[in-house]
C-alpha cells in the first residue's frame, strides 16, 4: 500500500450544518472509534478496495464494514471525485442491511449532489 490517499474521507454536511456520522460516531467508545476510523482509512488509502472492509450496495452508495467487539457497525459513503462522502453510520442488527438505512444515506446522497449543482 503507497502512503498516498487515492480518496478523502469527508462528513455529509446537513442544511443545518450537522455532520450526521460525526454525530454518531460520537456517541460510541473511543476504541470503537478508532476501529471504525481505521477501516476508513483502509478505504481512503486502498480504493478500490473489496470484502472484508468495503462493499458496493448499488446507486452509487459503498459500505465500510466494521466488525466491534459484540457489534456490527456500517458507514455509508458514496464517492465524489476524489472524495468518500460519508452519508450515514449505524449499527447493524440483521444480516441484510435495512432498507431505512439505505434509504436515509440516499436521500443524503441526492442532497449532497443537489447543493453541489446549485452552488456551481
């Protein structure tokens, strides 16, 4: 792996100047932090990068998988340019991911490129 980013991680940034990931991953213990943060990493540096970190969920969106001490935890992300716009994070409870959650990171997803265009 070069020490170079092929992409940069940055936060969904709401209307109101919420950062909703930063938000929750605020709430969580440091070391989960630092392992969700790791695996971001993994994918700013690595991306392309396939299973066990990352997958692709369709319309665009990406998932960086986190496997915690007794959780499961997803950030949703999508690229833009060079960047890993980070939409939404959670913990998973099912198998499949719920469509809410899906749905939530692509209705953020559709914001971001909304403003992008506007403020072109």
């Amino acid at each position: 792996m070069d020490n170079v980013k092929k992409i940069k991680a940055s936060f969904f940034k709401t209307d109101s100047g919420k950062e909703p990931v930063r938000d929750w991953l605020m709430t969580l213990s440091k070391e989960d932090r630092q392992k969700i943060g790791e695996d971001i990493k993994t994918v700013e540096f690595g991306f392309p990068i396939g299973m066990p970190t990352c997958r692709p969920m369709g319309k665009g969106l990406y998932e960086v998988r986190t496997n915690l001490e007794n959780t499961i935890t997803r950030v949703l992300f999508f690229i833009e340019g060079e960047q890993m716009i980070l939409l939404h994070g959670f913990m998973k409870k099912t198998q499949k991911t719920p469509k809410e959650e899906l749905d939530l990171a692509l209705k953020r997803q559709s914001e971001f490129k909304n403003k992008s265009r506007s403020e072109k």
